[in-house]
C-alpha cells in the first residue's frame, strides 16, 4: 500500500466517531412519532431525565451524547430490528449501540419503574395474553406463543 492510501484510511477512521449523530432537533413530533413511537415532548421529557445517567463519564473527545443514546434505544425498542442497522443510522457500532441500550434501559427502569409491569407467574401472563387477544381481535394464536416468566 502506498502512504497516500494509508493516511486517506486513517483519517477516515478518525473522523468516523465524529459524524453527524442524530439529535432529537432533526425530527417533527409526526416523524418522532413514526420512528421512535412518543411524541416529541415525551421523547424530551425522556432525555431530560436520564441526562445525568447518560452522560459520559469518560471524558473523551468524541463521546455519545445521552439524547443520542435515547434515540438510538427508543428505534431499537420501537422497531424491534437489529442492533447492526440501528447503529449504522446513527453512524456506530455495533457495540456501541449494545452497550447504549443496555445502559438506556437500566436506568429507564431506574426512573420509570412504575411504567413496567412484571408478571410474576404463569397464570397472570396467560391472563394478560388472552385478554389482549381478545381485545385485539386475535384468533387462534394464543396456543402457539411461549411467553416466559420474566424477573425484575
């Protein structure tokens, strides 16, 4: 490889983590509502919360912003894809944006606990299903899905 190519691959590889990241200012309260499934001002009451927890600790140049960290979790949970895609969006990793959830949902169940219901046996979950079949207008699938006592 010749040294022109070199340092073009290594530039590049500096300014990656110094892209344009996505910030809660780029999206209308209709678009927030398409991506990221809340309205803008309840997307902003989220990042505002969790601010402190979010934020870096690290003190690196180039660290995540928590409102970025919101966002790229509300996607994830909202669209249920996978972290490759979500991550590419807002131009990271894969690792990171499994760490970033991760870190999003332990300190949204921190401050929003109240908002998460966890069933504690069988019986309650079966209920909770057939009632939401009902209520939807669900047919025949409540004997094929598993669903699994989960522990806070």
């Amino acid at each position: 490889m010749d040294i022109q190519m070199i340092q073009e691959i290594e530039f590049q590889n500096q300014n990656w983590r110094k892209a344009h990241r996505t910030v809660l200012n780029d999206f209308s309260d209709v678009e927030c509502r398409q991506k990221f499934r809340l309205p803008l001002r309840k997307i902003s009451e989220i990042v505002n919360t969790l601010q402190d927890d979010l934020s870096s600790t690290t003190g690196q140049n180039n660290s995540i912003l928590p409102e970025t960290k919101v966002l790229v979790s509300l996607r994830f949970l909202a669209t249920g894809s996978f972290q490759n895609p979500i991550g590419d969006t807002s131009e990271m990793s894969q690792a990171s944006t499994s760490r970033i959830i991760h870190q999003f949902c332990e300190s949204f169940m921190q401050h929003y606990s109240y908002l998460v219901k966890w069933y504690s046996s069988q019986e309650e979950i079966t209920k909770v299903k057939q009632s939401y079949f009902e209520a939807c207008g669900v047919k025949g699938l409540n004997d094929h899905i598993e669903v699994s006592v989960g522990s806070k």
